[in-house]
C-alpha cells in the first residue's frame, strides 16, 4: 500500500474515532438519586437530591428533565436553575462538575420528580 493511502486511512480512523464520541461521558454517568429527608416544609415532605458526576472527565451544562417540577421551598440558584415550560433543571450553571463530584439539593413537594438527566457536555483532555 502507497504511505499516501495509511496516511489518508490513518486520518479517516482519526476523525471516525472523534466523531463515534471517543473521550465522551454518558448520561449514565451521571447518577441522580434521591431521599426524604423526614422534614415537612409547608405541609409537604421534603426531598434530599444527590447529582453525582461518575465519568472519568469534567463535565458541565449537566441538563434534568424537571417535566412537572415544583418545590415549596427555595432552591439555591447557583446549584440549580429550573426553566419554564418545558421544564429543564440546569445544574450548577456556568460551572464545572468534577469527577466524583456530588452536587447536591433539598426540594419540598407532595410526590417525588424522577429528574432524569437528558443532556450534558463532557470536557474531556
Ligand atoms: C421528561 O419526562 C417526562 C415525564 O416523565 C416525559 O414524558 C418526557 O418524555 C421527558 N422528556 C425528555 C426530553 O426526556
């Protein structure tokens, strides 16, 4: 084979390898459970909520599906910002979510939101 065609072939690997997302977390890397914690705020039970960063690399712009999402008690806006509808938990906005990280919040309703993770931006060497 002429060393123009692996050269060419070495690139076309490289950028399939880039494009398949190599280097890249999973949203299955982000880990979101949830507790009562046992207190009642304004008559309603509330929830502890632990977003835990698992993947090897930073990540940031760490998106929730906060579909029906309420609280009766304030959630602090630099760990959580909840849009209107339709509603999007962003999580800790404009920061970054180490590795191991657990980011970490209590709201108040009558049911539980499940807060599934939809998107997110993994800054990967
Ligand atoms: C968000 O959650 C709601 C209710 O669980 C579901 O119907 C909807 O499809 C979800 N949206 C996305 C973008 O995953």
């Amino acid at each position: 084979m002429a060393a123009s065609t692996i050269k060419l072939l070495t690139i076309v690997l490289f950028l399939a390898l880039i494009s398949e997302g190599y280097g890249k977390c999973l949203l299955s890397d982000i880990s979101v459970s949830q507790s009562r914690t046992g207190v009642m705020v304004e008559g309603k039970p509330e929830w502890s909520v632990s977003i835990t960063n698992k993947c090897s690399c930073a990540q940031t712009n760490v998106i929730l599906n906060c579909t029906g999402f309420r609280s009766a008690e304030k959630i602090d806006h630099s760990i959580l910002i909840v849009s209107l509808l339709p509603r999007f938990c962003l999580v800790k906005p404009g920061q970054t979510i180490n590795r191991d990280e657990v980011v970490s919040f209590k709201y108040a309703w009558d049911n539980q939101f499940s807060l599934n993770p939809i998107s997110s931006e993994s800054l990967c060497p």
